[in-house]
C-alpha cells in the first residue's frame, strides 16, 4: 500500500483508541458501515462482489490482522483463513430472512451489525481478564459492554442466540488456550479474540437459519 494511503488507515481506524466499555458500540458501527458497503455495492455488482467489498471496509476500520499485514497487502494465514470463513457464511447469510420486514439488502448489514457488536462485547471480557494489558477494565464496564454487544444479537431470534452461543464458545476455547502457564498470550492473540468470535457468531446463525 503507498505510503500516502497510511495517514487515512491510521484515521480509520482510530475508534480502537475509545474506551473499552464502548467496543461494542464501535462494532456496531463498523457493521453500520460493512452493510452500507454492502448494500452500495448490490446496487451495481453481484452479491459475492458487494461482499468482499464489505469484508475489505470492515477490515480496513475495524483492523482485522495488524496494521503492518494490512499497510503491506501481506496478511497472515489466520487473517486468510478468518476472512475466507466470513466470506462463506456471509454469502450464505445473504439470502436469511429476518422475523420482520427489512427492505432489500439490508438483512446482511443487520446481521454484521450484530456479530461486530457481540464480538467486540467478548474482546472486551478477554481484556477485563487481563489486568496487566491496559485498559483496565471494572465489572461495572464489563457488564455494560457485554449488555450493549449481545442485545442486537437477541433482534434476529433463534439465528441470533445460536450465533452468540457459538461465538461465547470460541471465546472460551480461547481464554483456555490463553491461560497456558507455559506461555503468556500475545497482544496480538488476544485482539485475536474479535475476529474468531465474529466469524463464529456468523456459523452458529447460518446453521440454525436453515431450520427457521
């Protein structure tokens, strides 16, 4: 990426800088704005081209990966390996209908709305856990972040509770893997936690659509 790109990645991603109670809100912005991508991009282009074009916005705000992969166009293989999940189950999830009427192509916006906020609600438990990389975080924090990210979830029904379920797993699978005393979590595992969980949330509402 030129370096003359670098200044409006760094802007772009400057809600990392807010406070940890309010990721949630964060997210759901950022799933405002992969939806709006989307749904822009529906308008002239196929579904599986409008997607990418929202995973890439959702990335570029949002950070999936670290910012020196993403400044180089170089992302490692679990950056790959989390985007091409969320590709999938998206593309599926296009055509999921909501328990209430939406207008055309905005129930994909919807449902990224929600797994970022959800998402973002667990990043905040992992951190709230870990008192010795900043921020810290109170309970009454954890609670609020927690309240404010799994609320959208509970709109879309059984998809939606599905979907937290399976992201509340991978969180857990997680934060056993990171309490090995062999070896301390990495910051980078730790943010880790936002992208997985969210690619989980999009499985467990796609495997229970279907039924619905």
């Amino acid at each position: 990426m030129s370096a003359a790109w670098r200044p409006l990645l760094s802007a772009l991603r400057s809600a990392k800088c807010v406070r940890a109670r309010y990721l949630p809100v964060v997210g759901m912005l950022v799933g405002v704005i992969g939806g709006a991508v989307y749904w822009v991009g529906a308008q002239f282009w196929p579904s599986s081209v409008a997607v990418v074009l929202s995973l890439f916005a959702t990335a570029l705000i949002g950070g999936t990966g670290s910012e020196d992969s993403i400044a180089k166009f170089q992302p490692d293989w679990l950056d790959v390996f989390v985007l091409l999940i969320k590709y999938n189950a998206l593309m599926a999830l296009t055509a999921a209908h909501l328990p209430f009427s939406v207008p055309a192509n905005l129930t994909l916006g919807l449902i990224m709305v929600c797994g970022q906020a959800a998402s973002h609600g667990l990043l905040v438990s992992v951190l709230a856990t870990r008192p010795k990389i900043p921020p810290r975080i109170s309970n009454g924090e954890l609670g609020f972040a927690l309240g404010v990210g799994f609320a959208p979830a509970v709109v879309l029904g059984i998809p939606g509770l599905a979907g937290l379920v399976a992201a509340i797993v991978m969180r857990l699978g997680l934060a056993a893997f990171m309490n090995r005393p062999s070896q301390p979590p990495s910051p980078a595992l730790i943010y880790a936690v936002q992208p997985l969980t969210e690619a989980c949330f999009y499985l467990g509402a796609l495997a229970t659509w279907k039924y619905i």
